[in-house]
C-alpha cells in the first residue's frame, strides 16, 4: 500500500459525458502528478500540481483538467469523453518539487462506452 | 521527448541477469526506475541523478551515463518476482515522461 487513495475504483461512462476523478496523496507529501494509462501503453504524463499549484503540463488535452484542493487532494476532470479516452488513470504523490520518487495510487479505470 | 527503452521484451530463467537499457534525445538531470505487474501500480524501484547520486529502496542496481544520456538497469540473479514491466523516466522541469517500458518476465 503506497498511501496514495483514488476513486472510484472503475467508471463507467457515456461518450460526450463528464468524470471526476479523486487522488489523495500520502501524508505530508506536497505535489500530485496525474498519469494516464492507456491498453498496454506506457505512462503518459498528464500534469503536476505543487501545493495547490500547478507546476508541470504534460500531454494534457484541453478537455480535461485538473486541481489541488487546499486540503492537497487532487481532482481529476475529463469532459465530453471519447472513446479513446478510456484508460487507467494514475495519482501519484512526491515530497517536492524536487527530485523524489513518485508513489503511485490504485489507479482508476475508465471505461467509455 | 519519451525516452527509448530497450528491448522491448525479455524472458529469463531463474537466475538469470537482464540488462535494460533507456536513451533520450535531450540532456538528462535524473532518471526514474519503476516496475509495474500486471494490473497493479507502478512501484519506485530507483533514481538516479547527475553527479552520480542514486536514491533506491531495492537491491537493483542501475547506472547513469549523462555524457550519453542513457541509463542502465541491471537485474542480477533474477528471481520469480522480478516479473513485470519496467519503466524509465526522465524529468525536465517537472515534466516527467516515461518510456514504452520493457515487459520482463522470469520462468522457473
């Protein structure tokens, strides 16, 4: 268990619909990286966020989004879904904005229908 | 940029050592090391930084050349549970990309 909670667990959805995805990072840990995990694909970079900051941008689309909450969980909101857009998706939390290693959630698999 | 990983694919026999390499294009300031089984999460094996600094929890060891910005992963004495699908990563300003991955997988 890396201590980084996410949910839902599995989603189910309609294209044209919106989601939201949850990531609570590990205690004391400041910055929150979201990945997507497409069939047998690596990992690709979404975003990160740094204390309720956003720090990095990956290869995000424009119809997804993201924030850090006060509080340092973290949502994820992907809107009018395609069906390419199923995927896992991943939450990861580091100390810093250094160089630390990344602890990765469960993830959350989306499923686009 | 994504960093090059290879091989794609390796199968071992217990006990066997493994060599996985990753490249990129662009100057590397630190590489990742993680492992990932099959629908599970992506496990922090290693990191190493330039001036020869690693920060690991397993006893796997890994090089880093940055004159050649590559890195090496090097599996010796392969056991059962070292199945799975390794990925390197390269950070640049936060932006982290991950290699394809290179899927391992060691027979008894």
């Amino acid at each position: 268990d890396s201590g980084v909670t996410q949910t839902p667990k599995h989603l189910i959805t309609a294209t044209g619909q919106r989601v939201t995805l949850r990531c609570s990072p590990r205690s004391g840990d400041l910055s929150v990286y979201w990945y997507q995990q497409s069939l047998d694909q690596g990992l690709q970079f979404l975003i990160q966020y740094y204390n309720g900051e956003e720090r990095a941008k990956g290869n995000i689309l424009e119809r997804f989004s993201a924030q850090q909450f006060p509080d340092l969980h973290s949502e994820l909101n992907l809107s009018s879904l395609e069906l390419g857009d199923s995927a896992l998706y991943f939450c990861a939390s580091s100390a810093g904005t250094g160089i630390n290693e990344q602890y990765f959630g469960p993830g959350t698999r989306l499923t686009v229908t | 940029q994504q960093p090059v990983q290879s091989p794609q694919a390796v199968i071992l026999r217990e006990g066997e050592d493994a060599v996985i390499n990753c490249s990129s294009s662009k100057a590397l300031y630190s590489v990742h090391w993680y492992r990932q089984k099959h629908g599970e999460a992506p496990v922090f094996l290693m990191i190493l930084l330039k001036g020869g600094e690693q920060k690991g929890h397993e006893k796997i060891s890994a090089s880093f050349n940055e004159k050649k910005q590559q890195s090496s992963l090097y599996l010796t004495a392969s056991q059962l549970s070292y199945s799975g699908t390794y990925f390197c990563g390269t950070e640049r300003n936060n932006d982290m990309r991950f290699g394809a991955g290179t899927r391992l997988t060691v027979k008894p």
